[in-house]
C-alpha cells in the first residue's frame, strides 16, 4: 500500500484484513484501532454514500468491528456494528445474500451473550435460511446449527438443540478433515446439548475423546 501512495480504499482493505488477524491474535485494542482508521478512511472515499460501488467493503469493515468489541466485552457496541453491516450489505446487495449470513450468525451469538435469546433465535435463524439456500450440506450450514443448538439448550428446548447438533456433527463429519478446529467447536457443542438435557455420561464421553485428540 505504501508503495502505492497508499490509495485509501487499498489501505482500508489492509487495515481491515489487519484487524481481522488481531482478533484472532486477542488483541482487541489494536483490532479497534484498525478498524477506526480503515473506516475513517472508507468514509472519507464515500463508501457510506447512497449508491456507493464501495459500500461492500465498508460492510465487511463494520461486521470486523462488530466482532472486535463482542470480543472486547463491548456488545453493545457489538450489535450496532453488525447491525450496520446488515443494513450496509442489504441496501448495496439486497436482502438476504450470502454475505449477510456470516453477520447474522455472529449477532446470534452476541444477542445470546446478552441473554435476548428471542433476538438471539431470530438472528440465527435468518443465517440457517441463508446458509441453507447456498451450502445446504456445507461446513458453514453446520457451523450455524451448532450455533442454534447453544441457544435452544438455554431455552430449555433440549430435543431440538441436540437434533441440531447431531445434525452438524454429521455434516462436519463428511466435509471437514478430522483435525480441522471446527470438528472440535462441533463436538463441544454437541456435549453442551447432550449436558444441558441432562445426559452427562454422552457429554462426559465427547469432552474426553476432544481432550485425547
């Protein structure tokens, strides 16, 4: 980007990809650093404009910073972002694509950390129907009914949750390799459901062969 003369949309799009390596790394100061600067940026070139050919870019940054304050504790923060993205991603590419459903799921998994589980189950639900349009028997289709069997476990819905993650067990198992780290995120969700229904022996079984692996 430097060599470039640092265009601001190539370096809003380095900046975001950088924030998105710093959540992985946990650090959440740096990510919202990064981001502030990538949508100072973004802003400054009219992404934020009606009509803009860049608002997909400013959506993808909003659903980074949404992540980066769940991840810094900041929910609140969190949903207004994503549900920015939402809004960004609906106007530039209309309702319901496939890049929204990644946004979707992670608001599920914010309204669910506040305890709005309504919410939570919606959002949720509006990522399955997307995810289930496009991949219907793909890895992310698998990642989101996890997602759904953690928020149906604390509404005491327990059948449904563990149908749901047997369900991504069994997706999982056929299109991820055996040491891919989803397996385990699949796995753990599957004994959290078995937990919450009241059937520790299955969950204590999982927990064991995900700490042997």
């Amino acid at each position: 980007a430097a060599r470039a003369g640092d265009p601001p949309l190539l370096l809003a799009e380095v900046l975001s990809n950088e924030a998105d390596v710093l959540i992985a790394a946990g650090d959440d100061a740096g990510a919202r650093r990064a981001v502030t600067a990538a949508r100072k940026l973004l802003e400054g070139a009219g992404a934020a404009d009606p009509g803009s050919p860049d608002a997909i870019q400013l959506g993808g940054l909003q659903q980074t910073e949404g992540e980066a304050a769940w991840q810094a504790g900041d929910l609140d923060g969190a949903v207004a972002a994503l549900l920015g993205a939402i809004a960004t991603f609906d106007r530039a590419l209309g309702p319901g694509t496939t890049d929204v459903g990644g946004v979707y799921l992670s608001l599920a998994q914010v309204y669910a950390a506040q305890d709005e589980l309504d919410a939570a189950l919606g959002a949720v639900e509006h990522a399955l129907r997307i995810r289930e349009a496009t991949t219907p028997d793909g890895s992310p289709v698998a990642h989101a009914l996890g997602v759904r069997a953690s928020i149906l476990g604390k509404v005491g819905r327990g059948a449904q949750a563990i149908a749901d993650a047997e369900r991504a067990q069994a997706i999982g198992a056929r299109t991820l390799a055996p040491d891919d780290p989803q397996q385990r995120v699949i796995e753990s969700q599957l004994a959290g459901a078995y937990q919450d229904a009241g059937r520790s022996a299955d969950a204590l079984a999982i927990y064991q062969r995900i700490l042997a692996s």
